[in-house]
C-alpha cells in the first residue's frame, strides 16, 4: 500500500523492502515478549510471564479439544510460536505507520507450506507411508480410483486456505484502515481499531485452529 504512509517507506517503497522489514519487526517483537516473559521466572507470574503463561495455557486448551492433551503438547511449541508471530503480525499492521507483514502473499503462503509439510511428515512418520496415504483411498475400494485424486486436491487445497484465508482477510482489514485514514485521519480511524484489533487476534486463532486440526488429522489415521 506505497499511498499510506509508513515509517520504513522512508527508506525505500520497495515491496520486498517493505514485507522483509515488518516481517523482522514482528519476529523482532515476538522473541522480546518471550525473553521478557523467561527474563525472571516466577512461581507466581506477573506482568509478561502471566501473559506469556496465560497464552500458553488457552492454546494448550485448544489443542487438548482436537487431538488430546498428550498430543497437543507435543506440537505446543510449533502452534503455539506460529500464533504469536502471526498474531503480532496482523497487529502491526492496525498501529499507524506500519503495514502488516501478513498482509503480503510471501509470509501466509510460507507459513502454509511449513504446515502443509509438516503434518503430512507426521502423519507419515506416525502411521507409515502406506498406511497414512492409504486413507486417501476412501472405505469403497472400487472407488479408489476416483477418491485418490480428490484426496489428495483436498489436501493441496489446504494450503490456499491456510494462506489466502489469513492474507486476504489481513489485506481486507489493511485497505479498510486506509480508507478511513484517507476519508478521516484524525477521529474517524479511532472507531474501526477495536474491531481490526479483534480481528487480527481472530485470523491467528484460526491459523492455530486449523494447525491444530490438521496435525490431529495427520496422527489419527483410522484404518479403513
């Protein structure tokens, strides 16, 4: 978006500029909170440890709804750090001056592909190759011919909805907040930021969510 100002845009309007420099902001920001939040652990947590631990805990929580709480701790730290560093990503782009990173193509797609990747290496690592595409199969074998090929679109799919549901809802939110700006730069934006807001911690859960039931998918490959 090189018509709203941003304080990189100073240096250099180039869309690589732009994605790679918010983008280490925001991996700049995440690691921050961490080391702040590690910095003085305490038995009772204050201030960025309760943060950090209350974060923790409700994405542990979720992850026990789809896969169980065994499960979902040994794939906390994966979706737990793609949360934050999404989330911080999509936050970015709602404080003035900045733009979300997640608002380029570059950053959901590359999260997609390591989810993609990474969850089928589970499932394959857990269930066996031929066990875990076997499932692709579908239960009627005479219609293993047609359920392959659709299985195996489905999946691929998945990454268009793990990357195009984040970056156009981040763009939407990043265009809607410009037109405002434009229309109305002083009062006027102060209304929409509550909802942007929520909206940016939103598409992280989702990302998470989906992370989540994808991984649980991968791991409980049932036999047909």
């Amino acid at each position: 978006m090189g018509e709203l100002f941003t304080f990189f845009g100073l240096i250099s309007h180039d869309k690589t500029f732009m994605y790679v420099t918010h983008m280490l902001l925001s991996a700049g920001i995440a690691i921050l909170i961490v080391k702040m939040a590690m910095s003085n652990l305490q038995l009772v947590p204050r201030g960025a440890q309760n943060v950090m631990e209350a974060y923790v805990g409700g994405v542990l929580k979720m992850g026990t709804d789809v896969m169980g709480k065994e499960n979902a701790s040994r794939y906390l730290p994966l979706v737990a750090t793609i949360g934050l560093f999404v989330g911080i990503a999509n936050l970015i782009g709602v404080i003035p001056g900045f733009e979300a990173p997640t608002a380029f193509l570059e950053m959901p797609l590359t999260l997609a592909l390591v989810v993609f990747v990474y969850y089928n290496y589970v499932g394959i690592k857990e269930q066996g190759v031929i066990k875990y595409f076997k499932h692709f199969l579908g239960p009627v074998w005479w219609l293993y011919w047609l359920m392959f090929p659709i299985e195996i679109v489905s999946h691929f799919s998945r990454l268009v909805s793990l990357s195009f549901r984040l970056f156009g809802n981040v763009k939407g939110d990043d265009m809607f907040l410009m037109v405002i700006l434009m229309l109305a730069p002083w009062l006027l934006p102060m209304i929409p930021f509550a909802l942007l807001t929520f909206m940016a911690f939103l598409q992280a859960f989702i990302f998470m969510m989906l992370t989540y039931v994808y991984l649980g998918g991968a791991i409980a490959v049932d036999d047909h």
